[in-house]
C-alpha cells in the first residue's frame, strides 16, 4: 500500500484533518469496495472501515483509556450501590417484621408460650391455682401410688 498524506494544524495534539492518498493492494480490502460503483461511496465506505479499524486496534490494546474504565466503575459502583441500598432496606424490613418489640414474630410467639397469658402459663394454671393445690384427677376413688383412697400422693408424706 503506497499513502502520501498532508496534515492540517494540530488541536490538542490531534490534526484538524488529513488528506491521504492510498493505494490500496490488500485482497480483502479491495474485495470490500468493490462492491461499490462510484468513487464517493468507496471513499466514504473506505473512511468508515478506516474508522472501524481504527476503534478495533484501541479496543485489542493492552492499554486503556483511563476515562473509561473510570466511567465503567462509576457506573459499577452506582449500580452496587443500589443493590446494597435494596438489600439493605430489604433486611431491616424482616427484622422489624420477627423482632419489632411490641409486634414482632418473635415477641409474639414468646408472649403466647410463656407470657402472661401464654399456653404455659395456663397450663400450670389448670394444675395449681393460686388458693392451693387441685389434683389433677377428678375423682375421690383414685387409688395412690401409697395405696390410700382419695388423696394425692403427697398428702402420705406429712
């Protein structure tokens, strides 16, 4: 491939534009435009494979513009952010929910086994009351592990 080129003042380091001369030798590249007729949209579709080479040989180099990596983790970390924020908010909503102290799960289930009114409570209630002892046998022809009629066992002790 012969070029000749000619370059116009330089912005920030890069020219303002370039005029380049090519001969074009490369199979695949003449196969490409060929397959157009007239001059201006070969050089238009030449320009835009020159562009698409041009992005392919940045994309495959092992160094990378640091603004984009920046933009990409910026972006990453906003988008964690978020997740951590929903997790989060997602949590505090299920401990509420089993051990908020008057309406919790938890709370609730302990007051209904052992508190006041619990099950618990009511079942040592059933079988002691507080004016004394009731037997927890209904009937005074119950015989005793002590072989007396009508009282509980621990009546034999005293």
């Amino acid at each position: 491939m012969n070029t000749t080129a000619t370059t116009q003042p330089a912005i920030n380091g890069v020219p303002h534009a370039m005029n380049l001369a090519l001969v074009v030798t490369d199979q695949a590249v003449l196969a490409y435009l060929s397959k157009f007729d007239d001059e201006e949209t070969k050089c238009e579709k030449a320009l835009e494979a020159l562009k698409v080479g041009v992005i392919a040989i940045q994309s495959a180099s092992p160094t990378l513009d640091t603004s984009v990596v920046q933009a990409h983790f910026a972006k990453m970390e906003a988008s964690m952010r978020e997740y951590v924020t929903a997790f989060q908010d997602s949590i505090k909503g299920d401990l509420k929910k089993y051990f908020e102290s008057e309406n919790g799960v938890v709370p609730r289930t302990f007051d209904d086994i052992i508190g006041d009114s619990g099950s618990l409570s009511r079942t040592f209630h059933a079988f002691v009351d507080p004016g004394g002892i009731t037997p927890p046998y209904p009937d005074s022809d119950h015989v005793t592990h002590a072989g007396s009629r009508g009282r509980p066992p621990w009546a034999t002790l005293a």
